[in-house]
C-alpha cells in the first residue's frame, strides 16, 4: 500500500506541516480563555486589562482565519495526492487487465471489472487519503492536547484518560463487524454492476425483450440493488450504535473531570479558568480520541478496496511477453508442430476463482495434475503453411477449428508442442510483432460506439484517408460509406448495430486491410449473412487474400474450393488433410461434410 503513496511525498509532507500547524492553532482558544478568566477580569481596568482582552479577542478572530488558509493548503495537498494514486491505481488496473489472456475475459463479467476499477479503486485511496491525514491529524491533536493538559493540571488529565481502554475496545469489536459488511457490501456492488452491464447491453436488451424476460430482469435486478441495500442500512445502524457509545464514553469521562475539578477548585486547589480550559480541553481530546476509534474502523473497511484490487493485480500473467524478444517482422509462415491444447490448463481464472486457483495442487515435477482427455480442445496437431498460401480449416462444430486460429495471434499459448511463425515459437516473438503480422475477421465482428473512420483508423492510427479509401474498396464497402448523410463520420452506434451484419464485416475486412498483415485469419467470416452480402464479402476476401498467409474457417464448403489445402479437423485431431479432390476421392469425413 505504500509504494502508492511513495510518488506524493512532496504533498505528504505538506499535509504533515499543515496538521502541525492546525494541531498547535487548535490548542490556543481554552489557554485564551484561561487568561481572560483568570487574569484579564480579576486584574480589573487599572493595570490596563482591556488591552489585554483586545489583544486576546483579536486572537480569536485571527485562529480561524490561520486555521482556514492552512486548511486550503491541506485541502490542495491531499486532493493531490488522492487523485494521482487513483489515476495511478486505475491505470495500473487497467494495463494489468490489458495483459490477460483471452480465456480471463471468457469467465469473468465485465461488470465486475468495472467495479474494481471504479468503486474499489476510490475506496483504496480513500484509506490513503481521508484515513491517514485524520489518523495522523487526531494522533498529533491527542499528543498534543495531553501535554497542555498535564501542563495545566496533572490528576484531571489522569482522570480524563482512565476510560481509554473502552474506546479501544470499542473500535476493534466494531471494526470486525464493519470489515465484513464491507467486504459483502462491495462484493453484492459488483454482481449488481455486472448484471447492469449485461442486462443493459444492447445484446442484453434485445435478448430480455424478444424472450419477455423484461420483468424477471427487473425482479433480479431489485434483488441485487435490495441486498446492498440491507447492507447499507446494517452499516448504517453499527455505525450509529458505535458512535453512541463513543458519546457517552466521552460524557462519562467530562462528568468526572468535572465533579473531581469542581472539588478541587472549592478547596482551592485550582483556578475556575483552569477548569474552563481543562473542559475546553476534553472536547479536543475525546473528539480526537473519537475519531481515532473511527479511523481504525474506517482503515478495516478501506483495506477490503485494496484486497479486491490487489486480488486483480496479484493475478499471472497467463500470456507474458519474453524478456529478450523477437522483433524481426515475420514473413508469413506458419506450422503446428505436435500441439495439443486445453482451456482447462491454459485459462486464467475468473476473480470468483482466484481462491481455487492459487491453491491447485502441482505434481512432483512442478506441472498441473494431469485432466481428462476429453479436455483437451486439440491434441497433436501438426501442419505447415507456407507464405502467401490459403489453407482452409473444416470440420464439424467443436473440431478445434477456431481453437487453432486463436493460437496463432497467440490469444492462448499451446498447452504442448510449438506454433512457429517463419520458424520462430511464437512465444519468443514480442506482442507487437505478432500483433502487426496477424490479421482476424472473425465471425462476429465489434465495433466501438465512435465513427466509422475512428473504428478503421483502430488498426492504423497514422492511417491517411486516401489509405482508408483505398482499403474500403478493397473490402467492397466504399460506395456504401459514401451513400451516407454523414460518410465515414458516421457513428455506427453501440457495438455496431446501425449497420446490418454484411455491412460491420467488411468495415472489419476494411480494417484488417488497413493494417496490411502478412498473415489473414477468417473464422466463418461469412457465415449467418444474406447472399448478397456474402458475395460482396467474397470479392473482398479474394482480393485481401492476395499475397497473404490465409487461414480460412467455414462451414459452408463452396467458400474453401479454391484453398491450396484443406485441414480437417474432428473432436481436437487432424484426421484428413489435401486438396478438394485429393479428400472427395479419401471418401472420409471431408466427404460426407461436402
């Protein structure tokens, strides 16, 4: 925790100077009434006692004024570094989140996500912020505080500290309680925000309205926001109840100050100023004292928020980029060498399953526990691919066909054997080599709410317009773009949906053209559209093909007459691979598909 608050020691350092100055401010009202009373007033006009209360009732006046503009700058100083170990929470949240791997994504709901970037985070530096200046500002004003009253009067003071221990008591039973309502509370906030996320998506919409699911998502959604709701107000009423006992403690210990002092005062022992100000004194030592019980309570809480985001920052790297990589650009080869593949080994865990995870048993050779064969999603797979060929994957639903192409990018690692570009494992190549070298259409392509020209310059941010155009054209969607009121600062609406199916696929097809990779990766790229759009797209195809690596999925056969070799794949295994005739006249598997 505290390495998040090292890049703010300037601030830090500032809010320590201003709670010394507000600390030693704050201890001078009870000493100005001590004089008034004891000296100012009994001295009476003729040793020029109104100009000591002038002076003194100018004091007054100037205190707060010094205690508001040292507030200022306490105020600057700890929005300071508030904001800045938020934005460096979140940033460091998000790039982590950026690095895992595809299968993270696949069992963890974006809501949740959501909800550690926004409410976690800000709880986390509030335990910086807001808990650490009151802790240090009330430990400066009980430290100080006591020794003014010592100063004043030994026994009183005594007296005032006896009830300590109950205020320690307190705030160790309470902050128990409230770390586990805390910990409930944030975990019911984020199933109600990931429920908001998938409900209130379009996909989500469209889905709860076209089955009439409308009321049930309602009633589910009142029975998440109910649960934070209970919790709220059980928060709420522990809270009160500790803060009661807080004020009676505290009245406890001014009634006995003030039954010992008022004895003391009419045998003579001290002075009724003494009194007032030792009573002035009480509220500036149990209202710290107070406070401090508070902080511990509010510290418990706080560390929940860094728990949950030091639950998603613990978590591994499933995909992580090598120390010394390959850089060179990569010409467009491609060969499977012996792979098998699992996602049971191979997927990061959900946040629900972190716990589970971190605990999985190895064996003596420090791998995972073996599985089951039926886990595996490809099992010795090897081919090879040359530069500017077109290979097609075909097979039935649940071959490992998209499987294969989602090792390429490398969006998972193999769970054995290698993926080799131009002889290299694709392991040893950095992120950005692959990533310029591999292109994917896949078969639902997204779109981001922005304009048509912001989603295609997502693969090319230097792109020029003329280059756009040109790539437009290449994916048959120019003359489409150019027939709208608006052209290519049109916004295509939340994930795309103000364009039809065939439309977002060759804006997608654009984008990949864009970004001119050496190897094209087609997963059913024209499957579920209409036959117009599927010929549009096939034109497209044809031409974007041209001088690249393709790795085409379909199921509809027609589209991978022209590949150079067809692979086909069933239940995780390559079983068939040739030409179209070459596999008609095998009379196996691929025939009975075509």
């Amino acid at each position: 925790m505290l390495q998040y608050g090292r890049p703010y020691t300037k601030e830090l350092v500032v809010i320590l100077a201003t709670i010394i100055v507000i600390t030693g401010v704050s201890l001078l009202p009870p000493l100005i009434m001590r004089e008034l009373l004891d000296t100012a007033i009994p001295e009476g006009i003729e040793t020029g006692s109104i100009r000591l209360v002038t002076w003194l009732g100018l004091a007054m006046v100037a205190i707060p004024i010094v205690n508001g503009l040292v507030g200022i700058a306490q105020r600057w100083a700890s929005s300071a570094a508030g904001e800045g170990i938020i934005y460096d929470l979140r940033r460091e949240l998000f790039g982590h989140l950026q690095h895992m791997s595809l299968g993270f994504y696949t069992t963890t709901r974006t809501g949740e996500l959501m909800s550690r970037l926004n409410d976690d985070v800000v709880g986390a530096q509030s335990a910086v912020t807001g808990t650490f200046i009151a802790l240090v500002s009330n430990i400066a004003a009980v430290a100080a505080t006591l020794a003014v009253m010592l100063g004043l009067e030994w026994r009183l003071t005594v007296l005032a500290v006896a009830i300590l221990p109950l205020f320690i008591f307190a705030s160790r039973r309470v902050g128990r309680m409230l770390r586990v309502i805390r910990r409930e509370q944030m975990q019911h906030n984020a199933e109600m925000n990931a429920h908001m996320a998938e409900s209130l998506s379009i996909s989500g919409a469209l889905l709860s309205k076209l089955f009439g699911r409308i009321g049930d998502e309602h009633e589910r959604f009142s029975g998440e926001a109910g649960a934070v709701r209970d919790l709220g107000i059980r928060q709420a009423l522990v809270g009160r109840w500790f803060f009661m006992a807080l004020g009676v403690m505290s009245a406890i210990g001014t009634a006995l100050v003030f039954w010992f002092g008022a004895v003391l005062a009419i045998r003579g022992s001290i002075t009724i100023g003494t009194i007032v100000a030792l009573s002035a004194y009480l509220t500036n030592l149990y209202g710290p004292l107070s406070a401090l019980s508070n902080a511990r309570v509010e510290f418990a809480t706080s560390l929940v928020s860094f728990e949950r985001v030091f639950e998603v920052l613990d978590l591994p790297h499933e995909i992580a980029e090598p120390s010394e990589a390959v850089t060179t650009p990569i010409a467009g080869g491609v060969e499977f060498r012996d792979v098998s593949f699992s996602y049971e080994r191979s997927d990061a865990p959900s946040l629900a399953a972190v716990r589970r995870y971190s605990s999985r048993e190895l064996d003596t050779d420090g791998d995972f526990e073996a599985i089951e064969t039926d886990a595996w999603a490809l099992s010795d797979v090897s081919f090879t691919v040359e530069p500017g060929s077109l290979v097609a994957l075909v097979g039935p639903s649940g071959a490992g066909k998209t499987t294969t192409t989602y090792l390429v990018p490398r969006l998972y690692d193999a769970t054995e054997g290698e993926v080799l570009l131009d002889g290299v494992d694709v392991r040893r190549y950095a992120f950005e080599t692959v990533a310029a070298a591999v292109g994917v259409v896949t078969q639902e392509s997204y779109l981001f709410h922005d304009t048509i020209v912001a989603n295609l310059r997502y693969a090319r941010p230097d792109a020029t317009q003329g280059e756009i155009e040109e790539a437009c054209r290449a994916a048959n969607i120019h003359d489409f773009i150019e027939g709208l009121p608006a052209k290519y600062e049109t916004v295509v609406g939340e994930r795309g949906y103000r364009l039809s199916g065939g439309e977002k696929q060759r804006i997608a097809i654009a984008r990949v053209v864009l970004a001119d990779p050496k190897i094209l990766i087609l997963d059913e790229a024209t499957s579920h559209l209409d036959a117009r759009s599927e010929s549009l797209i096939q034109d497209a195809l044809e031409h974007v093909r041209r001088g690249r690596t393709s790795l085409v999925i379909a199921h509809r056969l027609s589209t991978i007459l022209a590949a150079d070799r067809i692979l086909v794949l069933d239940q995780g295994r390559l079983v068939e691979q040739g030409t179209h005739h070459e596999l008609l006249d095998l009379g196996g598997l691929y025939a009975n598909l075509y």
